[in-house]
C-alpha cells in the first residue's frame, strides 16, 4: 500500500470544473482531490464523474497524487463513482461517512485494489475510528468536522476546543494502525493567519497534512507541515550527540541540558526524512 503520511496538503476541487483542475496540475500541492460530493450538484454527478476520468487518464499532475472522492454509501451515484475510481490515474479514493468497520470492508472490497481513505464525519465514526482503520485497505482518516460539529451541536471555536477529542481519536485511530491522517478544511480561505493557526494546531495534535478547498492555502499548509530549519538543525544535533555518546560507551546523551535517548533519535530522524 502506498504510504500516504507523507503528504501535507490535500487539495479538494470540484471534478467538472476544468479550469480549476487545469490550475491545480501548476500547484505544490502534494494531493489532489476531485470531488464528486459536496461540490457537484445532483444533476451535474454523472458530468463531473465522466471530467475527473478524463482528468485521470490525461495526466500530467507530476509528483501529486490524485483522488477521486466519491458520493456516500446508499447514495444514487456510489456504485458507478467507486467503478470510475478503479481508471488508471487514482491514487485512491476517498470516502464519506464512514460510520463503521463494515462499512470500510466493503469499501475496500469495491475499491478494486485502490486505497480508501475513510472520512470521519458523524459521532458514530469517531467512536468506530479505531476499528475503522484496522481495516486492511485502509490507507488513511479524514477528518470531517463541519458535519461532525453539526451532529454533536457543539458551538463554533477558533481553538476547536468541542472538537478536540474527536480529532485526537482519529489521530490515535490511525497511529495505532500505522497508516495516514489529515485534518479537515479550514472553510474561511481569505482568513489567513485563523487558516495558519489551525493547521499549526494540526500539527501540535499529531496530524500529517490538511485537507483544502482553495488554492491559496497550499503553500501556507506546506510551510506549517514542514519541519523548519530550526527544528532540521536541532534534529541533527540530537543525532550527532547520541552518536557521540554510544561512541565513549553511553546509551543516553545531554543536548543543550536536555536528555536524548533513542527514542528521541528516531523521531529526530523521522524529522529528517519528512524535511
């Protein structure tokens, strides 16, 4: 399966929209999502399924991975959007509402070989989080906080201080199974310092990268997901003394009056891989 926690910023655009698709193809986002759902009406479904297959097979999205997000499960267009996300081209799919495990395998079982990412949208699915991820086939959590915040009737929060167990779940839903998770999207995209200050916290809570509805929060979600040359100096650093300390015959090093053991030197290297 194709190890997706390196991705940062995830970028949904409606699949009919040729203009937007043909922008996305110049931008550094580092996944695209063609969207079948919330950003297509019901009579342009079969339009945009038909747009995101030929996006698919035309290509040239470079190092981006690319998704097709299709309509939830009992829905009129399910079956044929899980069929068109089997083209050549996709990355995976991804799907809302995932409520449960059983969902999940079926899922996957009419994913034809793709990788589903399971977007946690409803009470039921932050409960289930865990066992929807150990879900063979399941590459990763989505986190869809719009509809969750609707169904739990929590207020509106710059913290997200209602949300917050529910993110952590899925958070530690994904970590115990060793596959992927993203943040929702941040839906006031002309507010840039709230969208940097939610994808910091995303970033605080454990995430990998963030999903997006505008193209100008690509290169602020990159920056916030990327390790800064403070912390790529501080991970060298940290590596150098554990080394320097297993050379004179010590399991643990001192850095800056800090204790560094070997767990810390692994996440100092994991650090650097994502740099």
């Amino acid at each position: 399966m194709v190890d997706l926690s390196s991705l940062r910023s995830v970028l949904y655009l409606p699949a009919n929209r040729a203009s937007a698709i043909a922008k996305a193809r110049t931008l550094p986002a580092d996944a695209v999502i063609l969207d079948l759902e919330d950003a297509v009406q019901p009579d342009a479904k079969a339009e945009a399924r038909a747009a995101a297959v030929a996006a698919a097979l035309e290509g040239g999205w470079g190092q981006r991975l690319l998704f097709l997000r299709v309509n939830g499960i009992g829905t009129p267009w399910h079956a044929d959007d899980m069929a068109a996300a089997h083209v050549d081209g996709f990355a995976g799919v991804v799907v809302p509402k995932v409520d449960t495990a059983a969902e999940a395998a079926g899922l996957v079982a009419r994913a034809g070989g793709r990788p589903v990412l399971a977007m946690i949208e409803t009470p039921a699915a932050v409960l289930n989080a865990a066992a929807i991820a150990a879900v063979p086939g399941i590459a990763g959590l989505v986190a869809g906080m719009a509809d969750l915040a609707k169904a739990l009737r929590c207020g509106s929060d710059p913290a997200r201080i209602p949300l917050l167990y529910s993110l952590s779940a899925i958070v530690l839903a994904a970590r115990a199974r060793g596959i992927a998770c993203f943040d929702g999207v941040f839906t006031a995209f002309r507010d840039v310092d709230g969208f940097r200050a939610e994808a910091a916290q995303a970033r605080l809570l454990g995430f990998d990268g963030k999903t997006l509805i505008h193209p100008s929060q690509v290169e602020p979600c990159n920056e916030a997901f990327s390790p800064t040359a403070d912390e790529v100096a501080r991970a060298h650093a940290m590596i150098a003394a554990y080394e320097a300390a297993l050379a004179e015959g010590r399991g643990v090093a001192t850095l800056d009056g800090e204790m560094v053991e070997v767990l810390h030197v692994e996440q100092a290297r994991r650090l650097l891989a994502r740099a």
